[in-house]
C-alpha cells in the first residue's frame, strides 16, 4: 500500500502536488472538511524535494483565533518576522518586507493552512504578496478556490474504498483505517468485509475514518457498521489537537458556522433527501420560511463548493445536473433540521414531491416512454423508498404536517402518500422483475390504511399480482378482498386485472380451461387506455400462449389480435410480450420457421435498449435457443421450453437464472 510522505494512499497526490509548485507561484488545495489537504500540505511543504536551499512558513488558522480586520495578514506578519529571525515588530505589519526578508536569494514557500474563516482577507493578501516578493510562492489549503486567474487548484478527493484492480492490497481507506486500529482492538482478516462497509458508509474522509478506528476498542466492526448506518455524527475521538476535529459533528459543524443563514436553512432542509436530487426537487423541499426559490440554485452552488454537496454529471450536459449531499452532512442537516422544528414540514414536502415524481413516471410509461420512465425511478429511487419506509416507521408523518406542506388540508396521511407511490410504480415491479419488493412493501402498508380507502383495491389486486408466482395463497386471498370493492365501485378495469391474476393462478394451477376463460374476460373488460396496469394485451398475449397448448391456430389469431391492439404502438413492453406469444403460437402451430424469424426480429427491435423490456426479451432468447437446437441442428430435439407469458417475477436473480418468467 502506498504510505508516500507518511501518508497512506496519497502517492499520486503528493506527486502532482509537488509538480504543480514546481510550474505555479500559487497552488490551492480544495476538499470537504477532514479529507486530509492539511496533511498533504505539510507532507510536501516538509519534504527534502521542497526544502532545497528555500524557507518554508507555514500559517495555519486555528479554531480559538479570532476573526478581525487583517487578522491573517498580523498572523503572517509574525510568523515571517519569527522565521526571519529578527525581533518581533521589526517589520510591523508590512507582510510584503517580512517576505522578501525571509525569501532572500533561495525563495520562500508560504502555507497558508485552513484560511476558510478568513478567505476573503487571504484573496486580498495573496494578490500583494505574488508581485511584491518575486521569489515567493504560495500553498493554500481551503475548502474552496481562492478564485484568482494564476491559481493552480488541486482538489482532493477521499480515499479509495474498493480495492485495486491488481489486487496488491486492501483499498486505501481499508489500510488507513486498518494502521488507525493498531494500538485498538485486533482486526481479523475476516473482518476486512465489514471494514470495507464502515469505508463506504463513511465514503473514504480520512478524518472520519481515523475517528471511527477510535471506536473498535468498545465495539465490533460488525456494530460499528450497524451503528453508522444509522448515524455518523456521534463520531468523536480525543486525539485530534484541532477542536473541530474531535468530532464529525464539530467538523460539520465549522462548515456550517460560516455558512449564510440562508445556505444552512437549505443544507438542513436538504437533509430530508435520502440519495441525489435535481435542483427542482430542492427548490420544493427546501424553499418557504425564509428562502425564496430563486436562492436554492445559488445556496447549492455554495454548498457544492464548500464540499458537502456534489454535483453529479457533465456540466452543461444534456441531462439536468443532479446534487448528491455526503452522508455524514446530511445527518447533520437533518439533525440540525430537528432541533430548528423543520424537519416534519421538510418530509411532507418531500413526501408531496416524490409522491408526483412517481405520478410523472407512470404517465411517462403509458405514454411508450418506457426508458424514459425506467430512468426516472432509477435516478429517484432512494427517495422514493425513503418516502415509503418513512411511512411504516414507528413514528410516521403526521397528516396536519402533509397539509401545512402543501397549504391545504388535502395534504393526506403519510401511509396514503407511500400507497399512492407504490402504485403509481406497478410497472417498475411487474415488468422489471422487482415483484418480492413490491409486494412486500404493499403487505406492509395496507393494514395502515382504513379499508374503505379507494386506494385498497387496486393495492390489493396489484399485492396479487406480484405474489402470485411465488405464493399464490396470499395472491388468492388477496384477490378475495379485493373484488367486491371492485364490482361495487364499477371498475372495469380493475375487474378485468382481477381477473387476470385469476387467470396466472390458474395457468400454475394447470388448468387451461380456466385459465383461458379469465384470460379472455380481463382482455374484454381492461379499456384500451386504463392507466394504473397493464393493458388488455398482456392479457391477451397470456391467452394466446395458453391455447397454443390445445388449439395453436386459435392461438396465432389470438397473439395477431394482441399485435393489433391500438396501444401496443406506445408500450414496448405489451408489444414485446404479444411478439413472443405470436412466435410462440406459430412454433407450437409447427410453423418454426416463421416462429424463428418472428421472435429474431422482435428480439432485434428491442437490441437498441438492453434495459428495455427484460421479461420477453428473456423469453424470446430462450424460444430461438430452443428452436435452434430442435429443428436447425444435427442434435437430438430437446424438451419444448415452458412458455413465458408477462407477469411480474418475484425475486431479482439474473434472467438467465430463471427457468421461465412469471406465468401471465
């Protein structure tokens, strides 16, 4: 493992450190707090490639200092005077004469070290200084740039988590907190997987990670983990010598001190998102009390610069930029989001967003932009699952705070909000091969809803659903509840989605007949463009592939009449699957030949996005396989594949795992 300059996995930032202060007379190191740009500073400022014959001072602001008009510039003014060796006062306040007097012939380095509470004044120091004492140059360790045209940022990032590629040894957060345990607790080899989990909980900040190495004496790296996983400001140790070090909480809290009011109303807001966001969701969630919309953008701007947040993506990319906020920030904000009473009116607004943001992909889907869809869940789905945990806590949000949210008293109650949610995401568990949490998180939520609430049908006809394939008694019981309402409500197309689950049932069942008949009345009920599940050509792709088992031709007519249906020109996915069961049809018709080049052609449409469509896409490469080896090789026939009709899988194992998708 790399230990450069006693540091460990900062070799090649210790080499391009000292390559930028070979080629720039300013150099400005930038990072999150406790990421190390001290260390590094001093690694390089104290090492014999950087002492050749020149002075080094090095100035660093310390907690207790006072902040006053040119307070760094007295600081530095004694530290020149000091190095200088001449009698204190000698130059008064004259830092540009205390520099050339200490440059002389061989040149002078100046550190100056954690200026974040005087980076204005540093900005205006630097500038005199550079053309008055030609042989000097200047290292600056801060979170952010000093923002002057000849400066050489290097910002620096935390350590590696994952392991190197060659596998020479642990990843460099892994060996640092490994070195930081020595005088602790012994650290079996065994452990190295939990440890690798307290490195990415605490995302590689060598300070919190030297705090957590602190905490393996009292604990297992098993709890430590456990423990982080819940919160990390608690982190403290006693052997930093800085204050702010002592704790993530005091670190945190630094940053926080020198922020605007304004930016630390929108940093604690943003504590109530659990992964990235947009800057549209902040401006939701964080405005109101104090902070005008238009001031988000700009509070996250700063955020980003300070290091607790992080801009994701190209800049001026296509894609709209989305911030991810460090772990151990956001327990900050949202810890100090709690004491200031924001915290419910910040997770109503959230819950409000994300409740619309799970609306928008379910319009997304019907209207054929599938992907589009898929990636709105993926890119938004830590929120959302925070939206619906938070509402099975022990402690969920207060429908008065859903309310005061939204200014109106149709704010709703938190488990209605989660329910809406899951719903709107039927397509994410039934068609992308999530059923098992689905519908675990629909099991969990429907005993919180009084029974008379309209959203219980649908939930429990969708809980169906995605049991069905892996229990089929909860799915029947289900089904049960949830059909009474259905016919009294005079719901068709939750009749008809009812009854295709029936039909799935049946299919397990091996009953055919039965099968067929519920197959064919969800196809007649469902309308043509019923939002909130799948149209009427699943339904009938699934029936098609039933009576390809006792009537083929009827079966390729059926399939012929899911391929025309209107819809399938905007759903990918029902296309997909009414495709399959057309090939299908035609093999079991013996037409393999046709089956073969139907099912090669529709496995081509959908070649373009592999992300597209995973169930048929799964079932026709496994009908080509099988009509490949049956009838186009020398080989012996093989066993005709168990057909795979739409419906959601319940467990997430690779597609290839699977003998055959869901049964429709």
């Amino acid at each position: 493992m790399d230990t450069a300059g006693g540091l460990v996995g900062r070799g090649r930032e210790l080499a391009e450190l000292r390559a930028a202060l070979g080629t720039h007379r300013l150099v400005c190191v930038t990072g999150a707090a406790g990421v190390g740009k001290s260390r590094l500073a001093v690694a390089v400022a104290t090492s014999p490639a950087e002492g050749a014959g020149q002075a080094t001072v090095r100035v660093r602001w310390h907690d207790a200092v006072p902040v006053g008009p040119r307070a760094l510039s007295a600081r530095v003014a004694r530290a020149l005077t000091a190095a200088a060796g001449a009698p204190p006062g000698t130059h008064g306040t004259d830092v540009a004469a205390a520099a050339c007097a200490v440059a002389g012939t061989d040149g002078l380095l100046l550190v100056l070290d954690d200026i974040d509470p005087v980076h204005t004044e540093c900005v205006g120091l630097v500038q005199r200084l550079l053309p008055a004492v030609p042989g000097l140059r200047v290292l600056v360790t801060a979170r952010r740039p000093l923002g002057l045209g000849d400066e050489r940022v290097l910002p620096l990032a935390p350590l590696a988590v994952e392991p190197p590629a060659d596998g020479t040894g642990p990843a460099a957060a892994v060996a640092l907190l490994l070195s930081a345990a020595g005088g602790g607790a012994p650290v079996a080899e065994a452990d190295l997987p939990e440890l690798t989990r307290v490195c990415r909980l605490l995302e590689g900040v060598p300070l919190a990670i030297e705090l957590a190495a602190g905490q393996l004496g009292d604990r297992t790296v098993r709890d430590l983990a456990a423990r982080l996983e819940v919160d990390q400001c608690w982190l403290a140790g006693r052997g930093p010598v800085l204050r702010r070090h002592r704790s993530l909480r005091a670190a945190l809290g630094a940053v926080h001190a020198l922020c605007a009011p304004v930016v630390r109303r929108v940093w604690q807001r943003a504590g109530a998102f659990a992964g990235s966001f947009t800057e549209a969701a902040a401006v939701f969630v964080c405005a109101g009390a104090g902070v005008e919309p238009d001031q988000v953008p700009s509070c996250l701007a700063l955020l980003c610069a300070v290091g607790v947040l992080e801009a994701l993506g190209e800049p001026g990319g296509l894609r709209l930029p989305r911030y991810r906020m460090a772990r151990a920030a956001r327990d900050f904000g949202a810890e100090r989001c709690e004491q200031a009473g924001e915290m419910p009116s910040a997770l109503a607004r959230h819950a409000v967003h994300y409740r619309g943001v799970a609306a928008v992909a379910e319009t997304l889907w019907h209207m054929g932009l599938q992907r589009q869809a898929a990636r709105v869940v993926m890119d938004e789905h830590d929120d959302l699952m925070a939206l619906v945990h938070r509402a099975t806590a022990p402690r969920p949000l207060p429908a008065s705070a859903c309310a005061r949210a939204t200014g109106s008293a149709e704010g709703g109650d938190a488990a209605e909000a989660a329910l809406e949610t899951v719903l709107h995401l039927w397509f994410w568990w039934a068609a992308y091969e999530r059923g098992a949490e689905g519908s675990a998180l629909l099991l969990r939520l429907l005993p919180l809803l009084p029974a008379d609430s309209p959203l219980v049908p649908r939930s429990r006809w969708l809980a169906a659903w995605l049991t069905a394939a892996h229990d089929p008694a909860t799915a029947r019981h289900q089904l049960e509840l949830a059909w009474p309402a259905a016919v009294m409500a005079g719901d068709d197309a939750l009749v008809g989605r009812i009854a295709h689950v029936h039909g799935t049932l049946a299919w397990q069942r091996r009953d055919l007949d039965a099968a067929a008949a519920y197959y064919r009345q969800a196809a007649d009920c469902i309308p043509g463009a019923a939002s909130g599940g799948p149209p009427p050509g699943v339904s009938l792709a699934a029936l098609a592939v039933v009576q390809s088992h006792t009537a083929p031709d009827t079966a390729v007519r059926t399939a012929h009449h899911a391929l025309a249906q209107e819809g399938n020109r905007d759903d990918p996915w029902a296309a997909a699957l009414a495709h399959y069961a057309c090939a299908f049809a035609d093999h079991r018709a013996g037409r393999a030949g046709r089956a073969w080049v139907r099912a090669h052609h529709a496995l081509t449409r959908l070649a373009a996005h592999p992300e597209e469509a995973p169930q048929p896409r799964t079932a026709l490469q496994r009908l080509i396989d099988h009509l490949e080896q049956t009838h186009f090789d020398a080989g012996p026939p093989t066993r005709t594949p168990r057909p795979s009709v739409p419906p959601p899988r319940s467990t997430a194992k690779p597609p290839a795992e699977e003998t055959t998708a869901a049964r429709g």
